[in-house]
C-alpha cells in the first residue's frame, strides 16, 4: 500500500478545494467521477471515468492503485462506494451500515423514529399504487422524494392526488433503487448546521439559515448565511438535537451537514436530512474556515489517511459570518452583463464564480439545485456585514436576458 496515493469521488467544481488541498499536503490524489467537464480530473494527479456508485470496479482500482486513503466532500453519492473500499482495504472509514444510515432517506428517517429525533410522517414505495396507498394513509400535502438522490433533483409537494403520479415517476427515474419517499409536509424556517466527528465525538461548529428562491413549489435554496439569527434557546435546541443524531448513528469520523425546520411560533423542530460529507456550495471547504476558523478538509484528509492528532478541543472555534449567494435567471438568451469584474473586489466578497455568464447563453428554467447560477461566497464579523455585501453584490451585478414578454433582469 503506498503511503501517498489518495482516492477521492466526485471531481465537480466543490470537490477541487479538497483535492488541492490534499495535493499541497503531500498527497498525490486520484479522482474518480462519471466523465464530463468535471475540473477535479483535471486538477488531480490522476483519473479514472466510473460511475462513483460502482463500487466493485472502484474497490478494484483502489486496490491496483494502492491507495492508503480514500473519502469524497460536499456529495452524498459516493458515500457509500467511499465506506465499501475502505471496509474491504481495512482503511480508515465509517462503516458500509452507517454510511447507508446516513445516504438512504428512508433509513434515516426510520432510526430517528426509533431513537426519537423528530420527522414527518414518512412512508416508501417502490410502486405508482403503493404510493397511491400511502399517501391517502399520509394526507395531503406531502412531500416525494427520490429515497438517495441529491441537490433537491426530483423534490415535489404535491397538494393534489392528481399530481401524484408526475411526481412519484420523476422522483423514482432519479434512484437506481427504485424507491420513492413520501413524507408529510412540515413548514418552517431552515436552520442548517455543520459539524466534525473525531472518534465518534461530534462538534457543531456553525448553524445558519437558508432562504429559498420565490418559486412556488420549488425547493432551491438562494443564501445560506452562518451563523442563524434564530432565538438562541431554538439554536440550543437543534443543536443539542444534532449532536445526539449523529452520535447515535455511530460514525467514527467526517463532516456533518443537517438541515432542520423549525416552526419559530410553536418551537416544533423536524429534521430535513443529515449528512455524513461537507455542505456544498463550498460550504466545507470555504464557509466553515472563513466562519470558524477551523480548517475541516485537512482534518478529514488527516483522518481518512490514518494520521493521528486531530481533535477540536485543542482549537480555538471562532464566531465570525459567513455565506453563499446564488442567482437565477429568467428563460431567453443573455444579452447584457455588468459588473462581473468588480464583484471580487467588494468588501466582504470572498470569491465569486460568475464565469460561465457570457452574452448570448441560452438560459433554462430552474428546476435544482444543480442550475443556480453562482455562488458568490461572503465574510464578515456579523450577519448585517453579510447583508450589506449582499446589497452590494446586488447592485454591482447586472444581467439583462431577452425572454418572452421582453427584457429580464437577475432574480436574487
């Protein structure tokens, strides 16, 4: 087993802060990801084009590569293919089991029903009839989902039974299992947490608050902002509530990411998700560092390679703000940009990815997360720091689109 060969899953543009990261510490990294445009098998030492779900043929080229370490950052697919080859290389991980825990929703749900940690009332089908029953058991509104799929692909609520088999066939087109998740619709404000496990000790480290989109049953967030500006015996109670999630799910290292929503008038709280990974949009590798202070890729690269010496008591957390920025356009063609160049330059910028905006794009319909366009990442002492820069960004950024019934400009 060679003791510099690292192997990470995913190879977008989220997935570059760790792989040269893991490059600067003496790494030479080996990504794997479906082909593509994908930057990270660029910028990586080597690569290989597989579908991160097959974790057969990744076990076979992980042990012909000698790796001595492998992990995946800010996407839940490659979870479990991560937790498969380092059970079967005896490498540091998390285990196959928890690793299911953690990425099937349906399991999820289920081990906070049984250990108490608030859900909505859920249900699975792997059948348009089945999911007929179970959501005249369940009542209307619900929520269907893909039961392992990410960035909001395949997420509708549905008011009318009418409407259920759209979205009972484009949820299930979007898992391999086959199986769809319906659960009642619980409305609330989104607190979003991350956290760091080290030897099955967890740590919050930042809590904050997502915004969506004004896009009628759509489910793409537009800001998260660290830290929350919820009443803090609300934060306490979520993030008491964290901590004991994933301690009862048993993972011996890595990131977290949990969602919550809240209802602030009654104080109700049920759990969205949790993840054993970074939050994207550069949550992990950009916002916690820039929040916190504490550098979490390194530690997770430290322990997914067997390097002792991690632990956060011995770091100082600190308390600043942070966040992302995402825009959407209307359907048309690009025909005016301004700003582009100054956006970096505002206080209180970190970096902004605009470069795929150019005149003459064609622009479609939001439908996911994957489509935002952006993120613009911020910083600041405080969360009216952020808002200002918001503002700025704001007014700096100017997108005009040609689309029907004239011209449009960004929607923030």
């Amino acid at each position: 087993m060679k003791k510099d060969k690292l192997m990470i899953l995913g190879a977008g543009l989220c997935q570059v802060p760790i792989i040269t990261k893991a490059q600067r510490m003496g790494f030479k990294v080996i990504a794997v990801s479906i082909g593509g445009d994908y930057p990270g098998l660029s910028t990586a030492d080597k690569a290989y084009e597989i579908d991160v779900r097959d974790k057969d043929r990744i076990l076979g080229v992980a042990q012909d590569e000698e790796i001595c370490g492998i992990l995946t950052d800010q996407t839940d697919i490659p979870v479990t293919t991560v937790a498969y080859v380092a059970e079967h290389m005896g490498l540091p991980g998390i285990g196959y089991e928890c690793a299911s825990r953690f990425t099937n929703k349906y399991l999820m749900r289920k081990h906070c029903a049984e250990i108490g940690i608030p859900v909505p009332r859920f249900s699975s089908a792997s059948s348009l009839e089945d999911a007929r029953e179970k959501a005249s058991q369940l009542g209307l509104p619900i929520m269907v989902k893909p039961v392992d799929s990410q960035g909001s692909r395949g997420v509708t609520v549905v008011n009318d039974l009418c409407d259920l088999d759209d979205a009972f066939y484009q949820a299930q087109s979007l898992t391999p299992t086959g199986t769809v998740i319906l659960e009642e619709y619980f409305q609330g404000t989104e607190i979003v947490i991350q956290g760091f496990v080290s030897d099955y000790c967890m740590t919050n480290l930042i809590i904050g608050d997502r915004f969506y989109f004004d896009i009628p049953n759509l489910f793409v967030p537009k800001q998260t902002l660290f830290p929350s500006l919820l009443p803090i015996h609300l934060q306490t109670k979520i993030l008491d509530m964290n901590i004991r999630l994933i301690e009862s799910m048993s993972p011996k290292f890595g990131i977290t990411h949990s969602e919550y929503l809240v209802n602030t008038e009654t104080g109700d709280v049920c759990l969205v998700e949790t993840a054993i990974r970074g939050g994207g949009v550069f949550i992990s590798s950009d916002l916690i560092p820039l929040a916190c202070g504490i550098d979490v890729n390194d530690m997770i690269i430290r322990l997914a390679t067997g390097r002792n010496g991690v632990s956060l008591e011995r770091q100082n957390i600190k308390s600043r703000a942070s966040g992302y920025v995402c825009f959407t356009l209307q359907e048309g063609i690009i025909r005016k940009i301004e700003g582009v160049d100054a956006l970096e330059s505002l206080k209180g910028v970190h970096r902004a990815y605009v470069d795929d905006l150019f005149v003459g794009k064609k622009t479609g319909k939001l439908t996911n997360k994957t489509m935002r366009l952006g993120p613009i990442l911020i910083h600041g002492s405080t969360r009216s720091d952020l808002n200002n820069t918001i503002s700025e960004i704001q007014r700096t950024l100017q997108v005009e689109v040609e689309s029907t019934g004239g011209a449009k400009s960004i929607v923030w």
